[in-house]
C-alpha cells in the first residue's frame, strides 16, 4: 500500500517563493516526481529525484530526503501562471507512479 | 515538441456500453500507460504495457478492461460495459527507453456514463 501526502491547498503573492511538502510512505521507491496541473488539463513533468539532495531547473527546485520519505518542490518567482494544481508522484517499481492528491497554489497578485 | 495525443476529447456514453479510448504515444516511446481521474479526486493508475503486453495493472483494472496496441502507433483501452462509477479523464501516458524516465501525459479523454 501507499500513502503520499501533501497539504490540500497554498496561497502566495506574484513575485514570492512556495514551498509544497510531500511525505511519502510506500511499499517500495525508485524515484519521485513532481507535475503541474492546470485545471482540466493533463499533468505536465516538472522535477524528478531519485538521490537524496536538490535539484534545481530555473524557476523549480526539489529536494528528497530518501531516509524521512519527504521531499518538498520550491517554486520561486511565482508568476500568476503558476496558480495550479501540483502533484507528487512516488514510482515504487519499475512502472507505475502512484500519485498524492495535489496541492492548489493560488498565486496573487 | 513531440506530445502524446488522445482521441475523441469528450465521450459521453450510456451505461453497458462499450467504449474504446484512443492514444498515440510519443513515436520512440516504448512504455505505455493509463491513468484515470475522477473529478476531483486524485490520479490513479490503471494499467502498463511493454513489449505488447500489461508489465503492471492495479486492482482498478478488472476483467471490464482492456488494453491492445493494434498497430505501429496506437494504444486503446477498451471499457466493456461501462459503469457509472467509471466516469472521469483517461490520460495516456508514455515513455521512452526505459520505463526510468518520465511519463508524458496526453491530455485526456472525458469519460461521461450516463
């Protein structure tokens, strides 16, 4: 079984830095992922860790911790375009990602 | 960009009917996958497929499912006898050379069982 948690909902102001915690618990890991979704869109990939440590891509950053289950996406610079739906995704085997129920960032101005 | 592409966008159906979801994958893709949403709630997976063949499946993907790549680019899954409770967006997804990198997401069919 799994159990990927991440808070239900953040609001931040245009310009500011967010950061969205994700616990995880799972039979088994081999990498965690991060998406944005827009509301009745697919999810889109943003971030990937398998190591421990951060990983930085321009505006995105995520950071795993392997031994706590946890890993957190700091999004930066927040532009209004960002408001969105964010979704850690833990692969506990070689196929399927197992997906938590999204965090709603809502960025304003 | 390459993307992963999905037919029809909406389908609305009624209950006992069967309905086929159409993707084609990314063209050197060779991982291929379902996930569905209900409105809502959060993205669960349905099934995988390699190599002509379901590599995973979760306990959602009962005996009313089916998978099949019937040519060089297309990857259907098929729903028997339509439910309800199976309303909600089908994503295909894909991925390349091994099944260690990211997944891209087409962007979904809307199911609706009436």
């Amino acid at each position: 079984g799994q159990n990927i948690d991440q808070p239900t909902e953040m609001t931040a102001t245009e310009g500011a830095i967010v950061q969205i915690n994700c616990t995880y618990q799972t039979s088994g890991f081999n990498g965690l992922f991060w998406y944005q979704q827009h509301a009745g869109e697919a999810p889109t990939f943003l971030s990937y860790n398998v190591l421990d440590g951060l990983e930085e891509k321009g505006r995105f950053s995520s950071f795993l911790s392997r031994s706590k289950g946890y890993s957190y996406l700091l999004l930066k610079e927040l532009q209004m375009k960002a408001s969105a739906s964010y979704l850690c995704a833990v692969r506990e085997d070689d196929y399927k990602l197992s997906f938590g129920a999204g965090t709603t960032v809502t960025v304003r101005a | 960009e390459p993307e992963v592409t999905q037919t029809p966008s909406h389908q609305v159906t009624q209950m006992g009917q069967e309905v086929i979801l159409r993707c084609v994958p990314i063209s050197n893709h060779l991982y291929f996958y379902w996930y569905r949403q209900i409105l809502g709630q959060k993205v669960e997976f349905l099934v995988s497929f390699y190599n002509n063949e379901i590599s995973e499946k979760s306990e959602i993907f009962d005996d009313q499912f089916s998978v099949e790549r019937p040519d060089g680019s297309n990857f259907t899954l098929k729903i028997r006898s339509t439910k309800l409770e199976d309303s909600a967006m089908y994503f295909c997804a894909s991925s390349e050379r091994t099944s260690y990198n990211e997944q891209f997401f087409g962007p979904g069919t809307r199911l609706t069982v009436l």
